[in-house]
C-alpha cells in the first residue's frame, strides 16, 4: 500500500543551517571542557546530568554530520557542508563521513529491506540488531583512532573524566541514535514502502529530547531535503492525515 503524503516545498534556509551546526559544535566542545575539570562526585546529581547533556550534544553533532550527507546544513556551499560533515562525523568517534554518506544514501534508497545496511540481518531482536548495526559502522581505525586520542588526552585531563564525560556520553548517544532513528522506526512490518518508515507521536519536546526529531522518521524519508529542525513543520502537516 503506498502512502499519499502532503507536498513540501525544501526551505530556503541560507545560512541558518551553518550557524545551528557551529552552535551545536562549540556547545559540545565548551561543555565537554569544561566537564573535564569537574570534579566527580558520585552522589552529585550534576554528574549524571553533565552526562546526559554531553549525550545530547553527542546526538547533536551526529545529526549536523546526518544533515551534511544530505546537502543541508550549507546547501549552497557544498564544500562547507562538506566539511562541517566531515568534522562533526570525526568528532564522534572519528566515523568516516564518506562511509557514513554512503551507506546512509542506501538506507534511504533500500529502507527496512535486505539491501539497507541499517536494518537487521534477520534477527529483529534490539540487541542482535544493534551488534550487526555497528559491525556496519565500525571499524579498526576508529578503535585505534580513539585508543590514540585518549592516550594524548590523558597528559592534560583526569582519566576518570575522560571516560565518564567522553566515553561514556558517546556510547549512549549510539544507542539513543540507533533506538529513536532506526530501531523503532523501521521494526516490524510496513505497510509504506518505499519508505518503509514510521513516525514517534506527535509531542515536539519529547521529539527533540530524544533525538533531535529524527524520531519523526516518516517525515525524514518523505523530505530528506528537510533539515532536522524543519521536520516538526512537517510532522504537524503529516499528523493532519492521520499518520
């Protein structure tokens, strides 16, 4: 059964694209500096929310490399989105962009079937599908790559924090990423293809908080030339249709 959706002409976004993707990097880079010099306490609440503040940012950076693969952070300086991509995908945990661009364009072109390199491979189960998920997406290099920097990192900050606010941030926001932008959008059966996508309920707050509205998937695969914070706009034209 296809699926009819409102028409939805690309925004004329200009450089506000650019500024949101600078914003988010230098929020990640001044907040994870300045959780670097904090001092851990186990039973301080601000610990935990450093730490869930550092995974947001994460997912934010990962979204801006997300939006850089489809031409929308500076669409009309290609090389600049090029490399604000390029940057934001190696600083989470130094990802191939190239490889990131690749294997996501499949995504669109082939979601939730054999030949889509996010979806499981025949075992729907969260956690089988999160292993063959990240046996996708990483590689030796990044390993080492992040064995390298942590190392160098060490000279100058605690190691406890670099494991606490640089780590450990990064692994959660892989799983908040994989369990809002894949795993739930794409479980099941669909009744939408070629899209072959679903989207979270319609409540902006609790969109953004989870994963930067990725979470209104549907919408993603419908507009891909949407950037992440136009696609609350296009949900609410969506949810009239009862989707």
């Amino acid at each position: 059964m296809s699926v009819t959706l409102p028409t939805i002409k690309p925004t004329e976004i200009g450089h506000k694209g650019i500024w949101i993707a600078v914003v988010i990097l230098l929020l990640w880079v001044s907040s994870l500096l300045v959780l670097l010099h904090f001092s851990l306490d186990w039973r301080s609440p601000l610990l935990y929310l450093g730490v869930l503040f550092q995974m947001h940012l994460y997912t934010g950076v990962f979204i801006t490399a997300h939006d850089s693969i489809h031409g929308v952070v500076a669409p009309h300086r290609p090389r600049l989105n090029y490399w604000l991509g390029f940057l934001s995908a190696s600083l989470f945990a130094f990802n191939n962009f190239k490889t990131l661009s690749r294997k996501h364009h499949l995504h669109h072109k082939h979601a939730a079937t054999d030949h889509d390199p996010d979806y499981h491979d025949g075992h729907p189960n969260f956690f089988w599908w999160f292993l063959a998920f990240a046996k996708e997406y990483i590689s030796w290099w990044q390993i080492l790559l992040m064995a390298i920097t942590y190392n160098v990192l060490k000279l100058w900050f605690p190691w406890e924090n670099l494991v606490v606010f640089w780590m450990v941030p990064a692994v959660l926001s892989t799983f908040q990423l994989f369990y809002f932008g894949t795993y739930l959008p794409h479980r099941g059966h669909h009744t939408n293809p070629p899209l072959n996508a679903r989207s979270q309920s319609l409540n902006h707050v609790k969109a953004f908080l989870s994963c930067y509205f990725f979470g209104y998937h549907l919408e993603h695969h419908a507009y891909p030339y949407l950037p992440w914070w136009r696609l609350p706009q296009a949900r609410e034209e969506v949810h009239k249709l009862g989707f």
